[in-house]
C-alpha cells in the first residue's frame, strides 16, 4: 500500500513537472490562441490594405513569455515577404514588436507627435480633476506615424500608422468604485476629442484597466 502510494506521488509529480516543461517550451495553448487572435486583430487595425496573408501558428518565447508569429503575403506577381509580430502573453496582448512597422514609422516623428498628443490629452484630463500618481512621461499617449506622413505637427485629425494607445497611472488611495469613475470620466474625454484609438490603459497599485470607445476591461 505505501509503495503504490509512493508511486502515484511519483507519477503526479512527474506529470505536474512534464505539463510545466511543456507550456515553458511551448506556452500556454489558451493564452497563445489569444495572442493569436490579437494578432490578428492587431494586422486589420495597423494594415487594412492587406485582405489576404497567412499568420503561423506561432513560436512562444520561454524566457519573455510572449509570441512571435510570422506573417506571410503574397504581391499581385505572387512573390511572397514575410515579417513578424510578437505579441504579450497576458492580457490584453498587446504588440510588442512588428518588424514591418520598423520599416514604415517614422520613429522620431512618431516621438515628436506622442509628446504632443500626451500634452493635450492630459490638459483635458487634468481639467476633469483626474487624480493621476505622476505628471511626467508615464502618463502618456503613443503615436505611431509613417514615414510618408507630411505633417509638421500632432492633431488630433493625424493619420496615424495602427491606432494610437494609451498610459496613465492614478493615484493609490481610490476605492474600486472612485477608480472606475474616474476611468469612465477618462474614457468620455477620448471619446468626446473625436480619436479613433485602440485601447488606453489606467492602473494604480490596486487596479488595471483598459478602456475602448465602447467597453471598459478588467486585467
């Protein structure tokens, strides 16, 4: 009896120790469809002109985490290219790199006009008595611009390369109910500007969140 006590205890170890080796190596089957999806959602936001092209299965990184997909498409002559998009393990996964993108954005551009659209969006945020953590960098607002953008300044009629995000921290001492109104005041602010953007995150010590034109989200 202790013996195949023994032996079970041996054998659920090993499995508990097999199922984590394989989801180190090849990441979490749930979490990678996510990210997959995302993707997919990511290359519909950022590339509207691209109708057809083909997304691997996806390698997952054991060291970050994350998800890196290859994305092939073809020209008119059929001549294939393939680039990559990695993508966060967690919720919401995010992007977190598009070697396409790399080639297209104007990345000092893009720097000079998230300056500007952080500056504005957090003079209309303040003015609504927003209690934000920090008045520096980390409250801020990303624009990605292509290369071929003619603009010398940010407005908010910019077209920019993928839909722009969002980053803000609020103070700690807010019970859950206060932070969801202040994130729902946040959220009719990028609303009421008119800005087509993807999601803008507010987090504090005890709460992440991310809101849409249209939904507000618990992380």
């Amino acid at each position: 009896m202790k013996r195949k006590l023994i032996g079970i205890i041996g054998f659920s170890v090993l499995s508990i120790v097999l199922i984590g080796l394989y989801f180190n190596v090849n990441g979490n089957p749930y979490t990678k469809h996510q990210a997959r999806e995302a993707a997919k959602e990511y290359m519909t936001q950022t590339y509207p002109e691209i109708k057809n092209y083909d997304l691997s299965r996806g390698k997952h990184d054991w060291y970050s985490g994350d998800y890196n997909f290859d994305v092939t498409t073809r020209d008119d002559h059929g001549n294939k290219s393939t680039s990559s998009v990695v993508m966060g393990y967690t919720k919401p996964y995010s992007i977190v790199l598009d070697s396409r993108a790399e080639v297209l954005v104007d990345m000092d551009k893009s720097a000079n006009f998230s300056e500007q659209a952080s500056a504005y969006f957090f003079e209309k945020l303040t003015e609504k008595n927003i209690p934000f953590a920090k008045t520096d960098h980390q409250n801020n607002v990303q624009m990605s611009i292509s290369k071929d953008n003619s603009d010398t300044k940010w407005s908010l009629q910019t077209k920019t390369f993928g839909l722009p995000t969002g980053n803000y921290e609020l103070k700690s001492n807010l019970s859950k109910d206060e932070f969801l109104a202040e994130v729902k005041k946040a959220q009719k602010v990028f609303n009421d500007s008119g800005l087509t953007y993807d999601k803008i995150w507010f987090y504090n010590d005890d709460y992440d969140y991310y809101f849409t034109k249209d939904k507000i989200v618990k992380l």
